[in-house]
C-alpha cells in the first residue's frame, strides 16, 4: 500500500497566501476487503505459521458506504441552537446527541491520511485479520472525536477547558454510534459517553471540564 500526500497553494497575484488544500492518495494492489482469496491459506507470522481466515461478514458489514452522515438530535430545517452557558447549567442537565455512521472502511483509511495513524490494523484487512482481529477496526480518536463532537455541540469549543476519554470497545465497519453528554455536578463537568447502536455496547467513556468562553 501507498500513501501520497499532496499540497496545494493558492495566492493573489500580489504573492499573497490565501489557502492550502490537502489531499491523500492511496494505491494498493488489492482491494483491502478482498479476504476471501486469501481464506484458508497460511502466511509466516512473527517466524511462525498463522492460518488466515475471512473476516466474518454480516448485515452489519458495509463495503459500499462513503462517507458519515452525522446527526445531531435536531431535526432537519431546523436552525442549530446556541452552545449552552456552562455557568447555567445544573446536574443532570442533558446536551444535545450526535450520531454517526454507518463506518465504511474508507472512513477509517481517510481518517489515516487526515491523523497520521497508519497503522495498517485499520485499513488492511488481511493484515488485521493476522493479527488476530476479526477485520479492520476504527481509530480510537475517531471515536475520540464523535464524543468531542457532542461536548462542543452542547457548550461550545471556546468554553472546553479539558476533554478526556476511556475506550471501552472497537467501532467496526457498518457501524453507527452515538455521543450523549451529561453535566455530572455543579463544577461544570460533563460526562460524555459513546455507544454502538446495534446492540448499546457503550464504546467509549469520557469527562470534559468546561468554563467561561475564553
């Protein structure tokens, strides 16, 4: 597999920097979801022999999908509202949800090339496959960033003083998840949790400490 990066600068005919425009290209010799010509046969491991089996697929597979529809509890037309002030807020009060998804495995090959994680256990099936996983899987901050998503979505991203998390489980092709966020106390601190909507399993856990707008 190759990754190419390219650059691309705009400016005035004065010379004068307007943009920068970023782009990744990926060429493989295979479709990294192409695990069944390789079921069954035996590839060396770490100097031993390791049994390479298909990815088991499912409804829940989508090969075919590009790209994430994102929902943030809102219906469609409808303006977004104002981040909430923190110093207005009381226990238990709830921030607004953000889903996305279904994953598609592109996603996690763009956001390789958007992060710098190419750790070939998130784009390359057969590779993932051998070490032991049963496909491909999503980066953690990709998770990472649903979960931001919706802390900003409820306070703003100027009034974040700290954001942290805790994965819990692996988001895997033909996901979709969900972000809720909680003010946990009066000392502006909010709980943020991730779940798989197909079967709950919360994926990932999180606190973000919030304040005035710097």
């Amino acid at each position: 597999m190759t990754f190419a990066e390219f650059a691309t600068e705009y400016r005035t005919a004065d010379g004068e920097h307007v943009l920068s425009e970023y782009a990744t290209a990926i060429e493989t010799d295979g479709a990294a979801t192409d695990t069944a010509a390789n079921a069954g046969s035996t590839t060396a491991v770490g100097g031993r022999e390791d049994d390479r089996t298909e990815s088991p697929r499912d409804a829940n597979t989508a090969d075919d999908l590009v790209g994430l529809p994102v929902r943030s509890g809102i219906d469609v037309g409808t303006a977004v509202p104002e981040p909430s002030d923190p110093l207005r807020l009381a226990e238990g009060d709830v921030g607004p949800t953000v889903t996305v998804g279904p994953f598609a495995r592109q996603d996690f090959v763009r956001y390789a090339g958007a992060s710098g994680d190419f750790n070939p256990i998130h784009y390359d099936e057969p590779f993932a496959t051998v070490a032991g996983h049963r496909g491909v899987f999503g980066q953690g901050m990709l998770t990472a960033g649903v979960a931001a998503h919706a802390v900003t979505d409820f306070v703003g991203v100027d009034r974040v003083r700290s954001f942290g998390v805790r994965f819990r489980s692996r988001v895997w092709p033909g996901d979709t998840v969900t972000a809720r966020t909680v003010v946990a106390d009066d000392d502006c601190v909010l709980d943020v949790s991730v779940e798989r909507e197909r079967d709950g399993e919360t994926v990932l856990t999180g606190t973000a400490t919030v304040g005035e707008r710097q």
